[in-house]
C-alpha cells in the first residue's frame, strides 16, 4: 500500500504557508520516517507539520515533532 507524506511550512496564527511537499513511502513506517526527518529537520523559526494518509486518503497520523523539542 501506498502512502502520501503531506509537509506544510506554518506561518503565524496556524496559517500553511507555502505550497506543501508531497512525498510517496511504500509503507508505515517509511512514512514515519519521511515525516520525522522533514519535520525535525526545519530551522526553528520555520515549523512543520507532516500528514501522512493511505491509498484511500484517509489520515492515518500527523506528526508536528518529538515531544522534547517544543517551545514554551
């Protein structure tokens, strides 16, 4: 199955704020990788978020970052 790796850049008040990249994994966990990787990997002053939905396009996770790295 095949799954879709959605990362948008967030500006203020929550709003994308470019187009979003898409990528395409062959399975769950190559999506958890793609969307980890692109995510922590983003200057802190640019946030992330990665949806990540199946062949069907449902949702199957979002991942915003690990849970230690978010600001207060």
């Amino acid at each position: 199955m095949t799954y879709r790796v959605m990362i948008n850049r967030i500006g203020k008040a929550g709003v994308p704020r470019s187009a979003p990249r898409i990528y395409y994994a062959k399975d769950e966990a190559d999506a958890a990788t793609i969307a980890a990787y692109e995510v922590d990997g983003a200057k802190p002053d640019r946030p992330r978020v990665a949806t990540v939905t199946d062949a069907e396009g449902r949702m199957v996770f979002t991942y915003s970052g690990r849970a230690g790295t978010a600001q207060t």
